[in-house]
C-alpha cells in the first residue's frame, strides 16, 4: 500500500476570505433593507462532549467543529465563540480560560496571542469577557448592542441551528432571523481555496477506494473493507474525520440505501458472485468527500451485474454531461430516471412505454433516492432549499435534497442509483398502476441482488462541470485495477474554468 498523494497546507486565509464574503452579503442585505451597517456577527462554536453520565471524553466521537463556526473561523479547538463587527469588520475569537493544571493533560496552554496568530483574526479574548468586549464595541451609540445570532432551519435535517448563549446575553438586543439564510448562501458558492480542499478530499478517498477494490477478497468482512479506506484516508491524508458513516455493503445489504449504522454495523462475510456498494469519503480539514463505488466481490462482471451497473453509469454520464449553470436539479433527476428505466427496458426486466413508466413515477420504485446534494463543510450541505421553496411531492423527487437551478461555484454529488428493495418492489409488482411494466420471471431472479449506486462530487462551472472523484468507472478498469492494474491518482487542482484536471 503506498500514496502518490500528501496533506496539502491549509491557509487560513480561506476563512478570512469566508468572514469578509459574508460581512459583504450581510451588508447588502442591511443597505438593501435600508438598516443600519452596524451590529456584531455573534457565533458559538462546538462543545466537547462526555460519554453520558461519565467523565470520558467521548473519543467515539472524536471532536469536531460546528460547521457554521469552522466555515467563518476554521478554529479546531472546542469551547470558542467567534464574533464580527458589521461596521469595522474586525473579527473577534473568545477562547475558554483553562487552569493551568490542564497543560498536565493537554499539553501547552496556549496564549491568546497563539490564536491571534494561527487564526488570522483581529483580536482574541477570553469567553468570560464576552459581555464587557461587545458592550465596549458599542460605546457612544446610545441604545443596547444589537446581536446578529445563528438560528434557522437546515432542510435537510428539519434541526434548527442553536444561537450562541452566553451569561449576560439578555443585556442585549438579538436579531434571530437575519444571519442565518445569508450564511447558508454563502456556503454554496465555494472559493477557489475551498475546492482545493474538497479535491484533495476526494483525491485522497479515490485512491483508498481503489485500494478497496485491489484488496478485496470473498471470506472477508465489510469492516475490513471500511478498515482499508480509514487506513489509506489518514495514513497517506493526515484525515482523522470521515464525512460520514462509512456503508460496506454486498449482497442483498446493498439496497439498504444507510446500511453500515449502529445496528448493522457492515459486518457480513463476502460471498462469491456478491456486488458490492461502497460509500465512504473522507473529510480534510472541514471539508469532505462522498464517494460510491459498485463492483463484484470477485471482480468479474456477471451479465446480469453489467446491465444494472451500465444503466447507472449511463445515467451518472447523462447528468454530468448536462450539468452548467442554470440547469434545475428536479430535471436531472428525471433524465436519471429515465435513461435507467431504458436500460431495464432494453435488458428484458421492464416492457412498455417510457412516458408512461415515469408518469406513475415507476423510476422511484428503482431509485427511491434523490440524485445528489450539496457538499462542502457538511456531507450534505445546507442551502439545498431557498426559503419558499417546496419540495416536490412525488415519489422519489420529494427525497431531492435540493430542487435548485446549478450556479457556478456549487459542488454537488451525482450519485443515481438501481436497487431491489423486496418492500418496494413487490407492492409495485402487485399495483394495478404499476404492475404490468414489470416482467416478473425476469424481474424476480434479481430478487436478493441488492443494488448499484455510482457517486461523484460534480463543481459547476461557468459553462459546465468538472467531476473532481478519480475512480475508475467503466467496467474494463474496475475488472482491470481489481486485477492489479495501475490506477494513478495524481495531486489535482480546480481550474476556475471548464477544462481538464
């Protein structure tokens, strides 16, 4: 096992540039609301937590930054608050004040003058001197300060973010509805430093995917499968967070469309003549990756195994092939379903009229899944719905994670899918709607084969896309790397226009 790749420097620079993007948005929106510039961005960032009752730092889940706090601070440390002046644009840290024993534990207390320094902001504080610092920012102005905190709904999880609570925050006035939806769009929009991330995520996952392919063997375990991609993520990437729960499924247990959490933890044994579904992208310094590979066990493409992983990969092509600015998210989705359902007509299991097939929405019974969804900080990243906006009511397009029109500057997962789900299928079998497209003898020996996912991380550009994930995809190099061929991942970087990378 080797790496032709290496943890690339972080700028901190990249979060200067996310502080100033926002102060510009929010002071738009205040002149365009005929509002005074003035008001502090007031954030909380992310606690360490314990195991339930006990003192164990919960090391299970090793401590991350709260994703808002990390995009405008970068700060990897637990316990700050992050505040930005809307008239001076100066930023403040406030960092928890740690007894001196702690460096017994810790290591080095670090001064305030440490996190000036490594985070690029104007000055540092401690937390209990929140109250005093943001009073003194308002000296002269003759009415109490006035609050910008975080607190909106992500449409993705219906959870709220928390506003930032602190002792004294009642001695000042608070605006809950204003920060939030102009941070989540500045979130969708990615720099140039951003996409540097994000393709080393997915330089750094590509390669461990394809050491999962080269390293599979029937006998083995889902979990040594997922021990391989950690291994290779943060041995060659420095990436000690993953974006997700890893999903190590074969067999039937890959049409389980969130296998491999707590209560089915990717633990079944490899069989021969299995496909696998293997969703695992790792996350570099906040930001992350997501990534789906399907291929057999065994490494030799069935007929059957070749004609569902096709009509995917068809479909994944389809949609990065029609993919620029201005493009709505719920026609890709369609075009998806459609070029599957053609392939499962063409391949003897569906018989009928294709128009007619998507009318009853019979793509949904296949992939009942969205086609993508917004990536960066946050697997899947917020912003995936304007406020207004409705999300679809059918089948299968009611789980798209966002209905928007591509802009430049997104990044958003391509990852169609075709899965045998027996409770999904077999009421559609027995639907008077749906029924007679299927032909069942032929639909039924495909009962226990899971399913086929092919995922990639897609940037709009300005006249396009480009596919930023690496793997190998058509079925001749996935049969040769699981052979042993070379499959060279090189150290890639986004070009700001449509081109080759």
């Amino acid at each position: 096992m080797a790496s032709s790749l290496s943890p690339p420097e972080v700028p901190m620079e990249l979060h200067r540039l996310n502080r100033e993007k926002l102060l510009n948005s929010l002071r738009d929106h205040l002149s365009a609301s005929s509002r005074p510039l003035d008001g502090v961005v007031f954030l909380q960032g992310g606690e360490e937590k314990t195991r339930y009752c006990t003192d164990h730092t919960d090391h299970t889940e090793l401590f991350r930054q709260e994703s808002y706090f990390a995009y405008l601070f970068g700060v990897r440390e637990p316990g700050f608050y992050g505040a930005l002046d809307v008239e001076s644009g100066k930023s403040i840290l406030f960092a928890p004040r740690l007894p001196a024993d702690y460096a017994v534990w810790l290591g080095e207390i670090k001064p305030l003058s440490y996190f000036k320094e490594r985070y690029m902001v104007s000055m540092v504080y401690y937390t209990d001197e929140i109250t005093k610092v943001l009073h003194d920012q308002y000296q002269g102005k003759g009415r109490k300060p006035l609050l910008y905190l975080l607190h909106g709904l992500n449409t993705d999880s219906n959870n709220y973010s928390k506003p930032a609570e602190f002792e004294g925050i009642e001695k000042f006035e608070t605006d809950l509805s204003t920060l939030h939806p102009i941070l989540t769009e500045c979130r969708v929009l990615k720099s140039d430093l951003e996409l540097d991330l994000i393709q080393f995520a997915n330089d750094i996952s590509s390669e461990a995917h394809v050491e999962v392919m080269r390293n599979i063997k029937v006998g083995m375990k889902e979990y040594q499968l997922e021990s391989i991609f950690l291994h290779h993520t943060y041995m060659f990437g420095g990436c000690r967070h993953c974006s997700y729960t890893c999903i190590c499924a074969t067999g039937d247990n890959s049409a389980v469309l969130h296998y491999g959490h707590a209560a089915a933890p990717n633990d079944r044994t490899l069989q021969d003549g299995d496909m696998a579904l293997f969703d695992m992208g790792a996350e570099f310094q906040f930001y992350g990756s997501d990534i789906t590979c399907s291929f057999p066990v065994n490494g030799k493409f069935t007929p059957d195994q070749s004609l569902i992983y096709n009509a995917v990969l068809d479909a994944h092509n389809a949609v990065i092939s029609s993919m620029k600015p201005g493009v709505c998210w719920v026609d890709m989705h369609k075009l998806a379903e459609k070029i599957i359902l053609e392939a499962l007509k063409k391949g003897g299991l569906l018989m009928g009229d294709i128009n007619a097939m998507i009318s009853v929405r019979l793509g949904a019974i296949f992939m009942p899944h969205g086609l993508g969804h917004l990536l960066g900080i946050d697997t899947h990243d917020p912003g995936g719905y304007l406020k207004g906006a409705k999300r679809p009511k059918e089948p299968g397009l009611r789980s798209l994670r966002t209905s928007r029109e591509l802009l430049e500057g997104m990044v958003i997962t391509v990852e169609p899918g075709c899965y045998f789900i027996d409770a999904v299928l077999v009421s559609a079998m027995e639907n008077s709607n749906t029924s007679s497209f299927f032909i069942h003898e032929q639909i039924s020996r495909f009962r226990g084969f899971g399913g086929v996912r092919i995922e990639s991380d897609v940037y709009v550009t300005s006249n396009g896309c480009v596919n930023m994930t690496k793997c190998p995809r058509e079925i001749k190099d996935i049969e040769a790397v699981m052979a042993g061929a070379a499959w060279p991942i090189k150290r890639t970087s986004i070009p700001s226009e449509m081109g080759d990378s």
